[in-house]
C-alpha cells in the first residue's frame, strides 16, 4: 500500500508554510529556530514523498542528511541562543538589528509589548524538619 | 633578455624591500636605491646598442613590407592559450623594444633614481612598504611601454593605479584618501572602456579574417590588409568598428593624458602624492597616454583618427593648452600649478600626435621625455622646498634665492626647460610640433587658429612660470613661519637628485637627433599609415 | 673654411662656464676670464672685418661648416657660422663695445656679492649675441635670440631683492617673449610655405614663385619678435623699467647691442621684405611712431637712464623708419643707413650709459636729475665723455650721430618720392625731422641739468648709501670714478666723436655693408650722393635743439615749469609715459588675471561635476539602503517574495 503522492505533499507543503508563518511572526527565538526546523522537515516530506514517487531512496538519503543536519544545527543554535540570551537577558529576536545599515535608526515597536505576565514564584522548599521562611508579598523574582 | 629583466629587477627589490619589515626602513632604501641603479645600467646596456641598431634601419616602411612595427630584442611566451589546435592564439608576454617606446623606458628607469633619493627622509613611516611600492610601480611603468601584446599592454596599464594608489593614499598630503580614491576610480573608468575597445578591435579582426591575435603589431597589420580591400561592405564595417574602438580608447589614455575636461583628478592627486609619486606621475605616467595614442590608438584606427581624433582631440588639447596655463597662474600652490602646466603641456604633446606628420609625431614623442624630465624636475624642487617650510603656498614665500642659492638656480633653469629654451630639451619638442601642425593639412582642421593658439601657449608657459619664480624666489626675502632653525641649501643628497636632470635637459636640448634617429623609421610607420587614412578619405569624398 | 670663427663663440661661452663654474674661488677676479674671452672675441672680429674689407669687390663670406643640430620630418637645423660684411659690422660692435664695458664693469660692480654671477651672465650674453649674428639659420637665430633674452632678464634681475628690479625683469621677458611668439610663427610660416629656415636657401626659394599673402604674413610675425625685442610700439614698454639693472649691463644689453637685435634681424631678412611693401611700409610708420612717442617721452623724464632708455626707444625707432623706407630700389640705401645709425649709435648710446653709471657711482646711487646738477667741476672726465655722448646723439656735426642720422633722413626723404605709400613715408619723414630737434632738445636737457648749473650733490654720495655697491672710498666730496672705469668712457667717446665721421667719408660703411652676397644678390645697386639741403636742415634743427636747451635751463632756470604748466595736459602725458603701463595694466595684465581666475572657478565647476557623477552610485544607493534594516524577520520575508517571485516566473513564464 502506498501513500498517494498528493498527500504526502499536502502535509509537507503544510509543514513548511506553517514554519514560514511561523518564522515571520513569532519573535521568540527558540520559536523561530523550532519554525525553522517545522520548514526543513516538510522540504524532507516533499523528498521523501517524491523518492517513493520514483521509486528510489535518493530522496530518503537526503532526508537523512537533513535530520543529521538539524541535529547538528540545533545544538548549536540553542548553545548560540543562550549566547544571546545571557547578554540581553531576553529571547525578543528584534533587540538584534546590530546588523543594519550604520546610519539607520533601529526599528522599534509602536505599541509596546505588554509585560510578561508576573510568573507564580516557585515555592522554596525548606530543609527538612525546619520551618518555610516567610513568603514576601508580591516579591516575584523571575 | 634584458628587456624582462629590467622587469624583473624591480620587482625581487620590492620583494627585498617588503622584507625588510617597519623596522628596516633604512635597509630597504639601500635596496630601493640600488635596484633602481642596477635597472638604470641595465637599461643604458639596453640602450646603446638599441640606438646603433634602430638607427641603421632603414628611414620606413617599403611598400613590400608590412605597414607594422617590428620589435627589436623580442621576448614571446605563451602564457594563456585562448585558441584551438588548428588554430592556436594566446596571450603572451610579448615584449621588445623600438623607437617609440625605447626613450620612454629610459626615461623611466631614469627618473627612478631621483625619485628614490627624494624619499630618503621624507618618508618616515612604513619606509618598507613605501619602496616596495615604488618598485613595483617601476616595472607597472616599463611593462606598459614594452609591451607588443594588447592584453599585457592592459595588465601593466592598471598594474600602474596599485602602488600609486597606495602611495598616495597612504603617505600623501591631508586629503590623500579622496585624492587615492578619484585617481584609482576615474583613470579605471576610463581605462575600463579603453578594454572594451582593445578587446573590440581583437574580435573585429578575427571575424574578418579568422585570425585570433592579441600581438600588437600583427593586428595592425591585418587592419591594414582589410582597410586596402576594395569591398565597400567591409570598408563601411571597419569604419564603424574603428569609430567605436577609437572613442574607447580615447576615454581610457585621454584620462590618463589628461586631457581637457577629464584633467581634474590630476591637480588633487599631484597635490596629495608625495614628491616621488608626483614626479613619477607627471614624469611617465601621463605619458601611458599618450604614448597609448601613439602606440595604438593612431595605429590601429587610423581612419577614426583622422576623421574624429584629429579635430576631437586637437581642439581639447588646445582648449588644454590655453587652459592648463590660466589655471596654472590662478593657483596658489605650487604644486598644484605644476599640476596644471602639465595639462598645458601635455596638450602640446596630443597636438604633435595628432597633427599625423612626421614633424608633429617627432616633436609630440620628443615632447614626451621632455616634459617627463622637465616636470619631474619641478615636481624634486617644489618637494625640497616644502621638506624644508612644509608649506607649498605662494604667498608664504619671498626672494628665497637670498637663502637658497643653489635651489634657486635649479630653478631657473628648470623652468627654462619648461618653457623651451633653446639649446635645453623643451625648444626642439615645441617646435617640431609648431612646424608639424602647421602643415598638419587634415581637411575641416584650421591650422592656423592652432598655431595660434601654440603661439599662446608658448608664451603664457612664460607667464605662469615666471610669475612663480618672481613671487617664491625674487624680491625681498620673506621666509614662511618655520622652528627657528637655519634652514640649510641643497644637500648632497638633493644634488644627485637634480643634478642628473639637469644635466640630461642640456645633453637632450643640445644631442636630440639620437632620439629622433632612432624613433625615425617608427614615426614613419605611424605617418605612412595616416597617410593612407588620408588618401582613403579623399577618395571617399570625390566618389 | 674658417673653423677659427668657432673661436668667437668658444671664447666668451668658456669664459662664462668658467666663471659660473668656479666663481666661488675667483671670486674679485672673475672679470678677467670674461674681458679676455670677449677681447679675443673682438680681436677674431676686427681680422674677418679686415679680410671682407680687403676683398672690396668679390662676394664675400667667411663661414665654417655646418654643425648639426636636430632634423626630423623636414624640418632640419644646424649651427654654421657665416660672416658677411653685415654680420661683420655688428659682431664689432658687440665684441668691442662689449670688451669695454667687461672692463667698466669691473670697476662699477667692484665689491658686490653677486660679482662672479655677473660676469658669468655677461659672458653668455656675448656669447648668444655674437651666435645670433653668426648664424644663417632662423631657427638657430630664434635660439640665440631667446638666449640674449634671458641674459637679459637675469641682468635686470640681478639685485633681485629689489621687488622694482624682480618686476622689472619678469615684465622684460614676458613682454619680449610676447613678441618672440609671433617671430616664432613667422619662421614656421616660411618653413611651411618654403619648406627651409637657412636665410640663403630662403631668399633663393622665395624668389619665382607666387608668396602673397604668406610672405606679408610672415614678415609682419617676424618683425613682431624685431618689435618686441627692440622695444618699438606697442611693445617698447618693458625697455624703461629695464634700468633697474646695473648701469654697464644696461648699456651693453639694453642699449647698445641687443635691442638692436630686432634691426639687425628686420636688415637681415630684408631680401624677403623688399617683396612684401606693406610689411615695409608698416615697419617704417611704427619705427617713426616709437621714435617720436619715445622722444615726447623723453623730455619730461626725471631720471637720467630713463632719459637714456627712451632715448634708445627712440632712436631704434629711428632705425626701423629707416629699414622701412627700403622699399624697391631703396632697399640697399635702406639698410646701410640703418646699419650705419645702429653701429654709431652703439657707441655713443653705450658711452652715455656708462657715463651716466659714472655719475650714479660718484652720487651714491642717485640719478634723479632733481637731485643733482653742476657736477661739471665734480666730475671733469665723466662730463667731457658724457658732453661727446650728448652731442653726438643730438646730431651735431661732425660728431658721429649726425652723419648716420643724416642719412637716415636721406633714405626717408627718398622714401617720399617713390611710387608706393608716397603718403605715409612723407609722415615718416616729418616724424624723423621732429624727433631730430626732440632729441637734441632732451639729450641736451640731460647733459645741462646733470652737469650745469648751481652745484647740487646729494648727501648719498660718498656715503655707502650705493645700495649695491660696496663702496670704499669714504671722501664726503664727490669723486671721480677710477680708472677702470674712466678709460672706457675715453675710449668710447674717442669713437662717439670720430667713427662717424671717419666712416662717413666716401661713404665707406655704405660700400662695405652693400657687399653683402645676399644685398649683392638681390638689391639693385645704390648710388650715394650727399644732400646738402638735408645736411643744413639737420644740423639746423639740431643747434636749436641745443641753444634752446641751453636758454631753458642753464640760462634761466625755470622757464621749462613755465612751458610746462602753458600745456598742462600735454606735459601729464609725456611726464606719465603716455599711461602705456597703465593701458596694459587695464586692458591685458587685468583681463588675463581675471580670465586664470574665470578658468579656476569654471575648473571647480568642473571637478563639481565629476564629484556629482562619482556620487551618483551613493545616491541610488539611498535608495535602497532601507532595506539593510538588521531584522532577520524582514529579511526572512524577502527570501520568502523573492522565492515566491522566482517561483512564479518558472512556473508560468514558459
């Protein structure tokens, strides 16, 4: 039995739109690098699904490459993203527009991004067989 | 096997040069100085045999014989193979030597000499680097005018813009990166469009006659076989052709001239260069122009060259002349006034080529070396001068031949060699180009308004010089603010630099037929193929 | 041939490299190689003088062979020495003048720093000065005329701290250089037309074969270089300031020998004149337009040598009146007559000079006839030459000025009976007969204001005032010069007094300056006759001249304010020179600054235009330069269109 081609396109055509909306919209950057990879696996599809087509694996030996690739790319871009996090201690992808032309001004939002949400602060667990020290009111530290 | 050598000579002295590290700024002018004087011997036992022989040929062309140049001491090696193998062709180093190009390649290797000692204290910084440069624009300089292969013409020809680029963009004056930039930038463009019509003029031959060279003198040839046919479709194709070719190579080499209106990177780059580049470019770089309308431009489209060259260029070399010398008496800076004389002059110069006679021809190639020797000259004692009151205006400067006896007399007699005095290298240029243009007889083309406008010329060479001379060195002496110091004449160092040139505008103004022997039967080439130009286009006119 | 006359240019041209060379160790004994150099000179002259005069009747050349100098693409040039009886005369002159002024000099600049630079200078005059009249060839001619040129100006120039003397020496180069230019063109003409520049070969090509309107041409341009370096109208104006230089090189270069280059030069081309009667009759008017302008000049002139120097302009006008009356069978008259003027006026104008340096030696530098007066007790030697000089040049007979001016007036007045421009010449005639009595009315003024009169001694003299001049006398009375500079002065004025006459008889100049080959050749013969009516009216107007000098200002001192302020107008215009300085001043020093300054602005607007398309690029780039904006999500949605685009084109563009 056999997928028929159309349908293995349609989901990989699927696969990579969603990365590209994905990629175009999103500004966090381990969205970005996931929607980045959401593309290469439906490009994989579409090889895969055309190798069945002609029936040959050339297409699955590329796919392979592209998994092996992804691997590698994602542990260095996740290494390279806790670079960039530690120094603007945030994941917004538009704080990097170092790249510009010199003479241009950065582009910034019109409307500001609300607030991250004020995050439940973990409850600190006390050595056993002592007390919890006191909960500060209000005192979330992210 | 010299003519390579004294190619390769200065370059393994960059190579030592450059090795020399910042440190060795002191070893590596030994070593500038001293390929440069082994290149001089070489090029003097290049020379005296070469007048011998060129001399003894004979006065031109025979009608059994190809209307072509013929190079003596000929070195040809392949060194692109572009063709195919019933066919071959390629790229070659195809170097040699004849009357047009031998005094320039003299006068290259001579100038040299000066130009190193001049730099012997000025340059304080990156001393290595500054002669490697130096050196390699050397063999930049004598490739150019060695060169019989079209493609090697090219490569030497923007091989020159490197090392002065550098030279001026990083041991000039304040304004050295603009000025770097606006020579690299508008000599390129212009020689850019000066390849596309080299590279025109190679396919045209080979679609005409299925031959594909790149030698200079066999394409020459073989315009002149095509332009005797009788067939009035080839006859109109090749006149397309050569119009197209002409303008191309006329917007590269009359840049380089420079002729009027493209001059305006020269008086920038002459004033931010440092002395040795400024006396390198005006003394042999403006000539790359020149000798290129010589050497093909009139060559390869004759019939251009009459029918547009003539009055295009005559009229921009007069408008040059009258030009160059207004604006050279406007200026304050002497540099840059010598700057403008060399517009002026080197009108002169495109005027004597393009009156397409023997006596124009002689007198534009004389006109060449003189004005090398003669404005490098200027260029050593404006440098002198300003290494010692760092200052090059005008209004600074007074009756400074109180103080600087010897440099005063120097230059006098300099600018005597630039306004043609007799008896120095300058008189005999000017006036073979006077004679030659006024029996230049191309049709359309007022000789007399040109003689004229010489004429004006001649004298406002006086004008702009003697007013300098008057104002910077005579009157009452008025020394321009400097640290309290005496300041001292000419040093030994400085006399080596200048003492050779001048004594070589005397032995030229006095001994010229050597140079004119030995370019004889070349210039003859040159005027036989312009004569049948001409002789074509009476006849297209009483058809 | 004669390869000794190579001796007359080696002598001088030695010496002066010699001294150039080495002036540093001869130090106050660099004026011997250059009198000795210029003697031997003149001792090779007066033998060829000798010999041309001993072959009365022959055609006769001495010459050498011919060195080669350039040849290419026909145009060739060779130095070959040829003396004529022309040639003859003038090198006499110049050797001999010249030998006595070396030994003036050595007196006059006695001291000064620049001493071996001076010498050195005054040798290469000599040197191009004899080459010029040696050589048959125009183009070596032009080479030897350039180069008298710029001993000139560095003669001029010679204390060229003094800002009067740098302007004065560039304004005589530029403006004899003005007129060179058009001499050059001339040659050039007749290379073109007649395919020679050797003068023989030129007469000989000119003749059989049509020339007009080209030999008219050419001869107008080569008398331009004639005008500009002989100082006539329009260009005479650079002559005058030339008196900044030291009085003996004044008087050798700019009065006696090389301003009357142009003459020799106009003499020696005159077989080509003779065919072109306009250029003739143009050079006749301007050389009687100079004369008279110079001489109104002169009369009101403060300054003894700018007397002196009008008076040169003058009296070369006088010579180019002359030349330009030698229209058809006149031509041989013309010339001698011209010649013979040149030759007598070489020593008496050189005499007066050095007498007048005399003077400026003895008051310390002071030579403003406002300034001094009577000096006749003072000086005895210096007046008794300067009186010969004067007189001479006023035409008082037999002193040698009136016998050569006499015949100048002969040929004018000829002139006016021939067929062409009878009109004009007789113009020139009345100019010539008012310049005579001018002359001898300002020459005189000169002598009796400097030398008669109440004594008046400026306190300069005998101080160092000299500016120049080292003076080690420190008497505070005036005092005669020395020797060596008063025994040229005797010499001199023996031949003021005696040449003309002596050469006058049976007219012996005439004769020998007609056996010219080329004046053989092509002139048709002259016969001298005296005119005695012409001799009276001469001398007639030339003792009014003096008497009337003589009542205006030695016998009652005054009456020439009085004259002066009855014609106001006309004593502002001669005492300012005509304004010439400052028409040229107005009407081509300014323009011509004005248009470097134009071509400055208009090449700014030029290297504008270029910057303008090297920012071309720059500026679509702006354009796009937005788009460079860092994001990596615009960049992303670039990738996207363009794919998309691409996509498009693929899919639907086949």
């Amino acid at each position: 039995m056999s997928v028929p081609l159309g349908h293995s396109l349609t989901v990989g055509a699927a696969l990579f739109v969603l990365g590209a909306v994905g990629f175009l919209t999103r500004r966090n950057l381990i969205t970005l690098f996931l929607c980045a990879e959401l593309m290469l696996q439906g490009v994989a599809l579409n090889l895969v699904a055309f190798a069945s087509h002609h029936g040959h694996l050339h297409g699955q030996a590329f796919a392979l490459f592209i998994v092996t690739v992804a691997a590698c790319e994602a542990g260095l871009a996740l290494a390279l993203i806790l670079m960039l996090y530690r120094s603007r201690k945030s994941l917004d992808v538009s704080l990097w527009q170092d790249l510009r032309d010199p003479d241009l001004e950065p582009t910034l939002d019109v409307e500001r991004l609300p607030a991250p949400p004020a995050e439940e602060a973990q409850p600190i667990l006390a050595v056993a067989g002592r007390l919890p020290p006191p909960r500060i009111e209000g005192g979330g530290d992210a | 096997m010299l003519v390579w050598l004294i190619l390769v000579v200065p370059l393994i002295g960059a190579v030592i040069a450059a090795l020399c590290g910042r440190g060795g700024a002191a070893s590596a002018r030994w070593v500038a100085l001293a390929s440069v004087m082994i290149n001089l011997a070489l090029t003097v036992a290049l020379m005296l045999p070469a007048i011998t022989r060129l001399s003894a040929r004979t006065p031109a062309p025979t009608d059994a014989e190809a209307l072509s140049f013929a190079p003596n001491d000929v070195t040809r090696i392949d060194l692109l193979p572009v063709g195919t193998d019933s066919r071959p062709a390629a790229i070659q180093f195809y170097v040699g030597i004849d009357g047009l190009n031998l005094w320039l390649i003299v006068l290259t290797s001579f100038l040299m000499v000066p130009s190193v000692l001049i730099s012997w204290t000025a340059i304080t910084e990156r001393g290595n680097e500054f002669y490697a440069w130096l050196l390699i624009l050397e063999t930049g300089m004598l490739g150019v005018f060695v060169s019989f292969d079209l493609i090697l013409f090219y490569v030497f020809f923007e091989l020159t813009l490197v090392p002065l680029y550098f030279l001026i963009g990083v041991w000039g004056g304040p304004l050295r990166r603009d000025a770097a930039r606006k020579f690299f930038l508008f000599t390129l463009a212009g020689s850019v469009i000066a390849l596309l019509g080299l590279i025109g003029i190679v396919i045209a031959c080979k679609n005409q006659t299925g031959e594909l060279t790149f030698a200079i003198p066999r394409l020459i040839e073989l315009v002149q076989q095509q332009l005797r046919m009788e067939d009035t479709r080839i006859r109109e194709y090749w006149h397309q052709i050569q119009l197209m070719v002409f303008l191309a190579m006329t917007a590269g080499f009359a840049v380089k001239v420079p002729l009027f209106p493209v001059h305006t990177w020269l008086p920038l780059a002459h004033v931010e260069a440092p002395t040795a580049g400024s006396v390198l470019l005006a003394g042999v770089l403006l000539k790359l122009g020149s000798y290129g309308f010589l050497r093909l431009a009139i060559p390869l489209c004759p019939d251009a060259a009459l029918s547009i060259g003539v009055p295009l260029l005559g009229t921009l070399a007069a408008i040059g002349i009258i030009y160059g010398a207004l604006c050279a008496f406007a200026q304050q800076d002497v540099k840059k006034m010598v700057a403008y004389s060399s517009v002026s002059h080197m009108g002169f110069c495109v005027l004597g080529l393009f009156t397409l006679n023997s006596a124009g021809i002689n007198g534009g190639l004389l006109q060449m070396i003189n004005h090398g020797l003669s404005t490098g000259g200027l260029f050593l004692l404006v440098g002198m001068l300003y290494e010692r009151y760092h200052t090059r205006m005008i209004p600074d400067y007074g009756g400074m031949a109180a103080r600087l006896k010897l440099l005063s007399f120097f230059m006098v007699f300099i600018c005597l060699t630039s306004v043609g005095f007799p008896g120095l290298n300058g008189f005999v240029g000017e006036m073979l180009i006077l004679a030659g243009t006024y029996t230049m007889n191309v049709p359309g083309v007022s000789s007399n308004l040109l003689v004229f406008i010489i004429a004006c010329g001649i004298f406002m060479g006086g004008w702009y010089l003697f007013t300098m001379l008057k104002n910077v060195f005579f009157g009452p002496l008025h020394e321009p603010h400097h640290d309290g110091h005496v300041v001292g004449d000419l040093n030994g160092r400085e006399l080596a630099a200048i003492v050779p040139v001048a004594i070589a505008c005397i032995v030229l103004g006095l001994f010229p037929q050597p140079v004119l022997d030995s370019a004889r039967r070349d210039v003859n080439t040159v005027v036989k193929i312009a004569d049948a130009a001409r002789d074509r286009a009476a006849m297209t006119k009483n058809q | 041939m004669h390869s000794h006359l190579w001796l007359i240019l080696a002598l001088p041209l030695g010496a002066g490299i010699l001294v150039g060379l080495f002036g540093k160790l001869l130090k106050g004994q660099s004026h011997w190689p250059v009198i000795l150099g210029a003697a031997g000179a003149c001792g090779i002259s007066l033998h060829a003088l000798w010999q041309l005069h001993g072959h009365h009747d022959s055609v006769s050349l001495l010459q050498t062979d011919t060195l080669p100098w350039f040849s290419a693409g026909g145009v060739s040039v060779g130095l070959r020495l040829a003396i004529d009886p022309l040639s003859a005369v003038m090198l006499t002159a110049i050797t001999f003048i010249g030998t006595w002024i070396a030994i003036y000099s050595a007196g006059y600049m006695h001291g000064d720093p620049g001493y071996p630079r001076y010498f050195a200078v005054f040798s290469g005059f000599v040197f191009s000065m004899c080459g010029l009249v040696l050589t048959d060839n125009l183009l070596v001619l032009y080479g030897f005329w350039e180069g008298v040129g710029i001993c000139s100006y560095l003669l001029i120039g010679f204390w060229f701290a003094k800002p009067t003397a740098a302007a004065a020496a560039r304004k005589a180069f530029l403006v004899t250089r003005l007129g060179d230019a058009g001499f050059a063109l001339g040659i050039f003409l007749l290379w073109s037309k007649f395919g020679t520049l050797s003068l023989p070969t030129l007469f000989e090509t000119v003749r059989g074969q049509p020339v007009e309107p080209i030999l008219t041409t050419a001869c107008l341009l080569l008398f331009c270089g004639a005008v500009g370096k002989s100082a006539q109208f329009p260009l005479h104006v650079w002559l005058p300031d030339a008196m900044e230089g030291p009085t003996p090189a004044s008087a050798l270069i700019h009065a006696a020998t090389m301003v009357t280059a142009g003459v020799y030069l106009v003499a020696r081309c005159m077989p080509l004149f003779v065919l072109a009667p306009t250029a003739l009759v143009v050079v006749a008017g301007i050389g009687a337009f100079t004369a008279l302008l110079a001489a109104l000049i002169a009369l009101t002139q403060h300054d003894l040598k700018r007397v002196m120097a009008y008076s040169t302009v003058s009296q070369l006008g006088y010579m180019f009146a002359a030349l330009g009356c030698g229209q058809g069978k006149l031509a041989a008259f013309a010339v001698t007559a011209a010649l013979f003027h040149l030759f007598t006026h070489a020593f008496f104008k050189a005499l007066l000079f050095l007498a007048s340096g005399s003077v400026m030696h003895a008051m310390g530098g002071v030579i403003d006839m406002r300034r001094i007066g009577g000096l006749r007790k003072a000086l005895p030697i210096t007046h008794a030459t300067f009186a010969c000089g004067a007189f001479a040049l006023a035409g008082l007979p037999p002193l040698s000025g009136f016998w050569s001016k006499d015949e100048i007036l002969a040929v004018s007045q000829e002139a006016t009976h021939g067929d062409v421009f009878a009109a004009i010449y007789l113009c020139v005639f009345a100019a010539l007969l008012m310049t005579a009595l001018l002359t001898a009315f300002y020459t005189s003024r000169a002598y009796f204001r400097t030398f008669w009169g109440k004594e008046v001694i400026p306190p300069e003299a005998g101080s160092h005032g000299h500016d120049h001049h080292n003076d080690h006398h420190v008497a505070v009375v005036a005092h005669e010069s020395p020797a060596v500079m008063t025994v040229p002065l005797m010499v001199l004025a023996a031949g003021a007094v005696l040449v003309g006459g002596a050469l006058a008889v049976n007219h012996v100049f005439g004769h020998f300056v007609e056996n010219t080959p080329d004046f053989l050749k092509y002139f048709a013969v002259h016969e001298h006759h005296a005119n005695y009516v012409l001799m009276a009216v001469s001398t007639v107007l030339a003792m009014f001249g003096i008497v009337s000098a003589y009542f205006v200002y030695v016998v009652k001192p005054g009456t020439a304010d009085v004259i002066a302020s009855r014609a106001p107008a006309l004593h502002r215009l001669s005492l300012n020179r005509f304004y010439f300085d400052e028409i040229y001043a107005v009407i081509a020093a300014g323009p011509l600054a004005a248009l470097a300054v134009i071509s400055k602005v208009f090449d700014m607007l030029i290297d504008g235009i270029v910057d303008a398309v090297g920012r071309l690029p720059r500026l679509f780039g702006g354009l796009l330069r937005p788009v460079q904006n860092g994001l990596v999500q615009f960049y992303a949605l670039a990738m996207l269109l363009g794919l998309t685009v691409f996509i498009a084109i693929l899919a639907f563009a086949r």
